[in-house]
C-alpha cells in the first residue's frame, strides 16, 4: 500500500521514496506526491529521479488492482528501476495546480447550480459538470456571476473524515448520482469549502486550493442539453 502524501497536503511538489513493485503496468512507491486518474480529475504526471542520474517521465498515474495501491506509468523507453531503488518522486506542478483551481471551482460551480450531478470532468483549461435539470436552461451570465462571487469572497478549502456509517446517516451529502464515494477503508473523506459560512460539504478524494480565491475568474464558456433533463455546464478560467 503507498502512503498517499497528497491527501493530507495537495501542495506537496516532491518527496523520498522506495521503489515496492516494478511490473508491466508501471512503478508502485512506498509514498507518492501523485495523485491517481479518479472522480473526474486526470492522474499527475512528473518525473523519477535517481541519485545515479537515472530520471523517468511519469506520463500517468493511475489506481492499482489492489486497495490502496498506485501505479505510477512510465514513458516508453525510460531506464528501468528495482524494488528497493531510492527516487526523487516530483510532480508538473504547474499542471497540477492548474487542476487543483478548475475541481475546486466545479465545487463551486454545484453551489451556484443546486442540482444532482449526473457526470463531470476535470481538464487543465476547463471542466463541466453534467445537471441532473429539467425546465428552463439556466443563464450563462447568471451562473458565471454566482461562480465569480463565492470565488472572490475567499472561502477557506478543508478536509475531513468519515466513517461508512456516517455517510450512511447523512445521504445529502452525495450530491453526484453517477459516482459513489469509495468505500471498504474505513474512512470517506468531506472536502468542505466554508467554515462558519459553511457552502458546501461533499465526498471527494481530489486534490483543491486552500482558499477559493485562488482559483481566479471563471467564464461559463457552454450550456448544453444532454437529454430530456440533462443539462451540461462548461466553465474555463478566464
């Protein structure tokens, strides 16, 4: 099992690591700083440094076959690495947190439109989420000035954790209809974006901003109908 560094300190860039499993899906590490393809939010990529001058560009990060493993994929043709190797594990922070700001401001984005969510993505110049809404088609300016506003009131971004049963307790917690928060571990971790102005709390195991101001100015690039009652959103920095 890795030691996933990344969900207590989305800010880590790099740390010490011990190679565990080298196999033809990739390279599993004792800690990691890479956070794996899930909930919509696309797997780091970044590099594997050896104090022998030996460096492999990590291209993927993906989840393991068994609980609590990640498996971080190689570029073809990179030097080989054995179990026990020592490596400098350093992600594209650059691109990363770019992904932080855009998952932290579809949180926001299902505040400014108070619906089930039926499916989401996350990229580093934008990301949709998919509205589980009938009737009228909202506003593109109408929704970019509620996005715009929780973001500059500067909320705090915070973490928590659940049990199973917790969850169980509290149900409108789940605000996606097409993604189960994991279960099995024991815990489910809240990202929770307000304190006392508490605005939103849901299950989510990726990686966001400390402060939505961070995040910067969104624009409401698309609303589309996907169906009867299904309705797209596209927002992008602006």
């Amino acid at each position: 099992m890795t030691q996933c560094l990344f969900r207590d300190d989305a800010y880590l860039q790099q740390c010490q690591a011990t190679v565990i499993a080298v196999d033809e899906r990739g390279i599993e590490l004792s800690h990691t700083v890479f956070y794996p393809l899930g909930g919509g939010q696309p797997g780091d990529t970044g590099t594997l440094a050896c104090a022998d001058g030996r460096v492999l560009q990590i291209i993927d990060t993906r989840k393991g076959e068994s609980q609590g493993s990640i498996v971080h994929i190689p570029a073809p043709d990179s030097p080989t690495l054995a179990v026990g190797d020592t490596v400098s594990a350093q992600i594209d922070w650059a691109r990363r947190y770019r992904l932080m700001r855009m998952h932290t401001a579809l949180h926001l984005l299902s505040v400014a439109l108070p619906y089930p969510v039926t499916g989401g993505q996350i990229a580093e110049d934008k990301g949709r989420l998919d509205f589980d809404l009938q009737g009228e088609q909202p506003d593109k300016d109408s929704v970019a000035a509620q996005l715009n506003a929780l973001i500059t009131t500067g909320l705090p971004v915070t973490t928590q954790w659940i049990t199973d049963a917790e969850l169980d307790a509290q149900p409108e917690l789940v605000k996606t209809m097409s993604v189960t928060p994991p279960r099995g571990a024991g815990q489910i971790r809240l990202l929770r974006i307000g304190t006392a102005q508490q605005i939103d709390l849901q299950p989510c195991g990726g990686t966001h901003v400390g402060n939505t101001a961070e995040i910067g100015p969104m624009v409401v690039q698309k609303i589309e109908n996907k169906g009867k009652q299904n309705r797209r959103v596209t927002i992008t920095f602006a």
